[in-house]
C-alpha cells in the first residue's frame, strides 16, 4: 500500500474532517430540502430506543470515557449523546423563530 503524503500532519486531518463534514451537512439540507414533501414519517425510534438502552447501562466512568477523533479534539460519550438531542432543540428553536417572525 502506498502512503499517499508523508507529510500529512494533524491539521491537514482536521480540515479534511472539517471539509467532509460541511459538505454532508450540506448534501443533506439538499436531499431533505428535495424529499421532504415526499417523506410522510421518519421511524428514528429504534436509534433512540439504543441510545437509550446504552446510557441506562453506562456509569459515570464510561460516560466520561473521551475518543479522540482527530489531534486536539475528543468527545465524551456523553457529549456524543447529547449532540442529536441539542441539534433537535435547535431545530424546533428555529422553527419556532420563523413561525414568531412577522
């Protein structure tokens, strides 16, 4: 197998993973933007339902447990758990917003 840059460095890392990010934060707002006349219900239960089993089953030390994912940046297990719940209260916050704005 042949090392593509030897010189790739942590910062190199972080802003494919940036870049990568941004560009399926933004095919999904296109395909949700494109299907959301279409969907009539998205099933996430069974994913909330494993959330849900996991953090009943985990103590404290394995919450606090960090994974690296790139040099200079970790999340928690708990952080992780977290994140899709505030991203759906920013979601409703906006709907809200747009619903109170004249």
């Amino acid at each position: 197998m042949r090392i593509e840059s030897p010189t790739f460095t942590g910062r190199d890392m972080r802003s494919f993973l940036d870049e990568v990010v941004d560009y399926e934060r933004r095919r999904l707002a296109d395909r949700l933007e494109v299907d959301s006349g279409k969907l009539s219900e998205m099933d996430l239960l069974p994913q909330v339902k494993d959330r849900d089993a996991y953090l009943r089953s985990a103590d404290a030390e394995a919450m606090q447990r960090r994974a690296v994912l790139y040099e200079g940046f970790s999340m928690s297990a708990e952080e992780i758990a977290a994140m899709p719940l505030c991203a759906h209260l920013e979601i409703h916050l906006d709907q809200l917003e747009r619903t109170l704005r004249p």
